[in-house]
C-alpha cells in the first residue's frame, strides 16, 4: 500500500515501512525503512530537527541549518553540495544535472524498460524529477511486492534539450540515520563460489563490485547490511540485490556525521553513456528488503521475491527433473553409443533427464576450438541429434544440449566467417584469451540474430527438452566496432538479454539453466529468463557444503542445481559417503554427474534409493521455507532446515566437517513448524511436539565416541552430512 500525505511518501508491505519525504527545496529526505508503522496523520516526528549551522557542511542559501552533507537522501546527484558518494553524476553543456521533486502517479503499468524485471507487483510508485536548468527528467520508479517484503527500484533519465553525458546511474540509493552496521558480502572464485564475509561498517567505503563483464563469482550483487550483533536469527537486517548480470557495484559509505549510504547499480567504474535529445536511458532494477529476524528473515523475503516474481511463470512450484549430465561422465570423449549406454542405465536408476554437455558440435574435441558452430559432430553423432533425442524419448528420458553461445572460437568456421564479430581489438598482441576463447560482441544485432537462429534451430530440429547455457570467460577488451567504450558492457548485457528473450519466449517449454565455469554468473537477471542455475563447478561435499549455504543468504534452494558426482572428487580428490553427497545435493535442485558405466551394481542400487527419496524431498522444494540453523562459516557443523507451505513435512540437513573424539552433536532448535502438532522423525524413530522442537530443540542421539559403539548412535565421522524427515503425525 502507498499513501501520499503532505508530500510523505508512506509505502507498506505485510510487515515493513518506507517512509520518504519531499522537503522544502524539493529535495527528496528519506525518513525511515523497517518495521511497519502504519499510516500517519503527521509526520513531524520523522523529521531532523535542526535550527543551527552544521560546521563546515553546505548548505542552500538562505537556511544555514539544511546540512546538506548529512541529510539522508533518496537518491543524490554530484554537485549538490553532498560530499558522498553519489548515486547519479550527469551533465549538458558543461552543466551538472541537480533534481527537484516535479510529481508522482501511482500505477501498476510496467515501463519501457529493456532490462529483466521483477512481474506481478502489488503496485508502483513513481516519483518525477526534473533539472529546471537543463530540462533534464529523472524518474524514481518503486514498485511494491507485498508478499515478500520486498521493494524495487529503478531510475529512468531522459535528455532535454541538448546532448546528455552521464557517468554514473545507480538503481538504489539508501540513506540510512545510523552508523552501527555491518556489511556480509558473498565472495570467491571459481569452485568457491559465494562464501560469506562480514566486515564492519565504519568511517570510509566498502565497495562489493564486478569487473569481468558478469556478475562474477568473486562479488554476488546480493549484498546485507545488518546490526552488528545480527545473526540468523535476530538484528535488524536489510538485504539487497540487483537484477542485472553484468558489472555490478554496491557500496556502502559512513560519512562522518553519522549516516549510512547504501548505492547499487551498474558499476560506473567504465560506463560512459552520451544520450541525444529527449532520449531516455533505463537502469537495471535492483530489490531490497528488510525484517527484524536476521538473515534468515531477508533470505525469506528474497526467496519468495525470486520464486513468485523472478523466475518464469510458467516455472514457478514445477518440480525439476532429475538430471544426469555427461561432463565428469566422458567430458569430451562422448559418443552416441556411450551416451545411449549411460542413459540405459541412468533410466534404470530413476533419472528423468540425459544432458550431452561440451563436445557434441563442430570439430570439438577440447576446448580449443568450435564455439559458435553450433551443427552436429557426426563423427561422434553420425545419426544426428533428432536420432539422439528420439531414442532418448523413446526410453521416457527428456534430452538436454550444452550451449555457450556468446562465445567463439579462433579456431572455428564462424571466426572465419566473421573475424569482426569479436569483442576486442584482434590487432593487440597479446591477445587476452580465457579457455582459448573469444566473447562475440552481443551489442550487434547480427550477431543476436546468429545466436538466436542458431539456437533456434537447434531447438526445433533436435527436440530439446533442455539446454545449459554455459559462460567460460571473464570479458577484458571491450572495444566494439558499434558501440562506444563506456557502454559495450551494458549494450552487452542488454543484448544478452535480447537472445534470451527471444530464445525463451518462443520456446517457453524448454528448461533453461544458467552456469558459467559453474556459479560465475548465479544472478537474478539471468534467473529471470532461467528458473535454475549450476551453482559450482565443486561438487565435493565439504566444498559444495560452504557454497550453497552462501548461495542460500540470496537464493532459494529451489533455484539451485547440485549434483552427486564420483568418488574421488575431480575438484579436490577429497572422498565422502554417498549419503552425504546426497544429503547435500538434495538440499536443491539434484542431479548427477557421474559415470555409471563404472558404478557396481550395489552402486546403481545407493543411487536409485537416494533419488527415490529425493522425488518425495522435492515435492516441499518451492515453497519451501529455508532456514540456516547454524552459521556453517564459523561452526564445524551446517544444518539447514526446510519446511513445507502447510508446515506438515520438514526436511533437516546436519553436516559435520571434522570429527573429534567425544564431540557433541548440537541440539538444534527448530523454527517454522506447527507448534501445535506432534511430529514424529521418521530416521530416528521418535516424536516431539513442534513446541518442544522449537524451544528445546531436537537432541540427535549420541555421536560415536571414536572406539565405543551402540546401535542406536550417530554416526557423524569427518565430512557427514545427514536429513532427518519430519512429518506430522495425523
Ligand atoms: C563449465 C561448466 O561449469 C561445466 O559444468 C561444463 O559444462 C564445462 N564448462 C564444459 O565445458
């Protein structure tokens, strides 16, 4: 709900409030973001009161005390007397743009925006500025998601009358009136993906951006800002992310009075953009939220905003199939003869879909050569793919093709074809490859029409139930032969999202998932065109453990692709039980990655009952609640907890790193059951009632001591991971 008082702005959603006001100079003040208040009559007592001068900031003529370097702002331009960072730097004729309050329309229209939004708000809000010097507009669009708790933001600027430079844009701006933070950004690289750092907020930057053309893996664009005592469970917590999957930048300032500044948006560290007269430019749209519960309570608000208003519609509460990939399996060794062998048995043990990733085109036989010729191998496909895909649906198995369509290959018939279509300056030397390879330039039409006819085709000719659309390079060289330096990225991304558009509109039925040498590009953006995503290439439990319970702060469980992959493991030659790279992978999306040509029977046996009881976990999976019981960064132990819409089944994870000698299990108190009924845990044999579950928390028998042993003990050794079922007793 918005109300509009007295030029207050006065949003809700089920349980918060964000008030922001026009003040007298027509700057926008904001006044408050948490708990829901409700509506006021008066709203004085948001307000700084302030009679005197505040030494040494600025301030507009004729009122000494509007301390403009420590008013919180809705959003702040360069120039304006406001020494921090600020959210928009543009300029006509030499002039910098500065913004007053013009009006505001309440709607629900979606605007011309190119970039990937979230759907079906409650209601927006959108707020017009305007530069009266330049007549240059600025839209402040909010839009409103009630359910979830969450607000989006995203800011249009239009050009007046004369040519517009603008070097920064950023799609959020939060002010807030205290000093008492910290930030806990998602960092890694390759294989390590998303792993949680906090730092302390104090006088000066933290900067959490991207440079590599993505999102990236070293710096997800989900980002908190908490009290310092907040944890999983309390401290007022505020979450944000942007939905955009290019370079990325959230900062967060203290400034010396006392005040918090949040920005986000597309990094301007590179970005240029000249706009013609009247011409208008649309940033990405980035989302916040915030609740009282800690990081649990924004990881639920951000699940629900990415399962009822990211992903596609048409994939929202739809169980996932269970899928069996043949990278680890042959890599790219692949045949038609092996991949059919494979399938017989992965049909046998209960997988639903048969994934031919790298190696199936062109003359790809590593990972020198062929991207971007996209037709079939027939040396190891002589009967075509429309061969493979029949008789893989003949089995009752649904097929899935490997794609990295902005990629191209030197060595490649499309290189030669279009040497120009590169990304970069081909008569630099060194050149700067990544896996051997070169990014096409997705800011020109025709190489979008390529791509888009390419997989087109594809998807027509083959049967495609499927396809993982993988991103092997980070970009380096941004010179375009059409589009200016400072916008190559955006246009890029942009473009991007043109291909997926088109690809995925007009085949809505074909599952998409999204990787990038596995997690380097895990985003909303992409996760509005594709409703899961691989989200590491490291499926050693120990590993995969740390990177979802990281991916878990932002993204749902139901969004994340794991797969049980061979022992040893081929990212750190580490060995675990088959139930614990189980219990883990089940925690999400699973699948398989695994050579079943060399598994013993009593293997394809372990396999086909972990993916049995994985069909009956997967059924809670969407609308799941997700709760992290334990900060697994900082404990030996993980334990995640995932409770059904109706709050009849639960499913609770526990993984133990290292065991030592006479260890305790942990009693863990669980949240979001039934506290009225009476559960009974079916692994352990014993009921509790959820009042008893959730304040004295569930005792997990005895762990073995290391040389005594009983029947009826734990069995936690090194690397363990365990679920527990919890079903009410009817
Ligand atoms: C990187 C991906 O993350 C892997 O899963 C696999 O698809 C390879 N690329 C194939 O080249």
């Amino acid at each position: 709900m918005i109300q509009v008082k007295d030029n207050v702005f006065h949003i809700n959603t089920k349980n918060t409030s964000y008030i922001f006001a026009v003040t007298k100079y027509g700057d926008l003040q904001q006044l408050y973001y948490g708990e829901k208040i409700e509506f006021q009559q008066d709203y004085k007592a948001f307000f700084q009161k302030r009679k005197l001068l505040l030494v040494s900031t600025l301030y507009p003529e004729y009122d000494v005390a509007y301390g403009i370097d420590d008013m919180c702002f809705e959003y702040s331009f360069a120039g304006n007397g406001d020494m921090r960072e600020s959210a928009c730097y543009a300029s006509s004729n030499n002039q910098l743009s500065c913004f007053q309050y013009d009006k505001y329309t309440i709607s629900n229209k979606q605007n011309n925006n190119p970039n990937p939004l979230a759907h079906n708000e409650t209601e927006s809000l959108t707020i017009y500025l305007k530069d009266k010097l330049n007549g240059v507009k600025l839209s402040l669009v909010y839009r409103i998601f009630n359910d979830c708790d969450c607000i989006t933001r995203s800011v249009c600027i239009t050009a007046g009358n004369s040519k517009l430079n603008i070097k920064r844009l950023m799609s959020l701006q939060l002010d807030l009136g205290r000093c008492d933070l910290k930030a806990i950004t998602f960092n890694g690289a390759w294989s390590r993906e998303r792993q949680k750092q906090e730092q302390l907020l104090t006088c000066g930057k933290i900067v959490n951006d991207s440079l590599s053309g993505a999102s990236s893996a070293r710096h997800n664009p989900f980002m908190m800002l908490a009290e310092q005592n907040a944890d999983n469970f309390s401290g007022n917590t505020f979450a944000f992310n942007l939905i955009y999957s290019g370079n990325h930048y959230e900062m967060a300032e203290v400034c010396p009075y006392g005040k918090t500044r949040f920005l986000s948006g597309i990094n301007p560290n590179g970005f240029e953009l000249f706009l013609a007269k009247n011409e208008s430019f649309y940033t990405p749209e980035a989302v916040m939220t915030y609740s009282d519960k800690g990081y649990n309570g924004v990881s639920n608000n951000m699940h629900n905003f990415v399962n009822k208003h990211i992903i596609p519609s048409k994939w929202q509460n739809k169980e996932k199939p269970i899928l069996l990939n043949s990278w680890e399996a042959m890599y790219f060794d692949i045949t038609e003869d092996k991949i059919f062998a494979l399938a017989d048995r992965a049909k046998s043990i209960g997988v639903e879909l048969l994934v031919v990733d790298d190696g199936w085109f062109g003359k790809r036989n590593d990972d020198t050569t062929s991207l971007g010729d996209w037709y079939v191998n027939t040396t190891k496909f002589p009967h075509g793919m429309r061969y493979v895909a029949d008789k893989l649906h003949n089995m009752g198995l649904k097929f899935g093709l490997w794609f990295e369509p902005e990629m191209i290959s030197k060595n490649s018939e499309l290189f030669k074809a279009h040497p120009d279509w590169v990304l970069g300056n081909l008569d630099r030397q060194p050149l700067i490859l990544g896996r051997n390879q070169f990014v096409l330039d997705l800011s020109r039409k025709e190489v979008q029409e390529y791509i888009i006819n390419a997989l087109l085709t594809c998807i027509e000719d083959f049967g495609i139930d499927y396809i993982k659309w993988d991103f092997n390079r980070m970009l380096s060289d941004l010179s375009s032969k059409v589009t200016p330096l400072g916008m190559a990225n955006h246009n890029y991304v942009l473009g991007l999202y043109a291909i997926l558009r088109a690809v995925t509109t007009k085949h809505p039925d074909v599952l998409f998932e999204l990787c990038a040498s596995g997690g380097a590009r895990f985003d909303l953006g992409m996760l509005c065109f594709m409703p899961i995503g691989w989200v590491s290439d490291n499926t050693d439990v120990l590993s995969r453990v740390s990177i979802q319970e990281g991916t878990s702060y932002g993204y749902p469980p139901s969004v994340m692709c794991n797969h049980i992959s061979i022992c040893p493991n081929h990212q750190t030659k580490r060995s675990t039980a088959l139930q614990s790279r189980f219990s883990v992978a089940a925690c999400g999306v699973m699948g398989l990655q695994y050579n079943l040509m060399k598994c013993s029977d009593d293997e394809l046996f372990e396999l086909k009952k972990v993916i049995e009881k994985y069909k009956k976990i997967r059924k809670i999976l969407n609308g799941a609640e997700f709760y992290r019981l334990i900060d697994g960064f900082n404990d030996n132990f993980n334990s995640w907890l995932m409770v059904s819409e109706n709050k009849g089944t639960a499913y609770l994870m526990l993984f133990q790193k290292l065991f030592s000698p006479v260890n305790n299990i942990p009693k863990m108190k669980l949240v979001g059951l039934n506290k009225n009924v009476v559960y009974s845990i079916e692994e352990l044999g014993m009921q509790a009632t959820g009042e008893v579950l959730m304040k004295n928390g569930l005792i997990l028998p005895q762990n073995f001591m290391g040389n005594e042993k009983h029947p009826e003990m734990s069995d936690f050794s090194d690397f363990t991971a365990r679920i527990y079922t919890l079903k009410v007793l009817s």
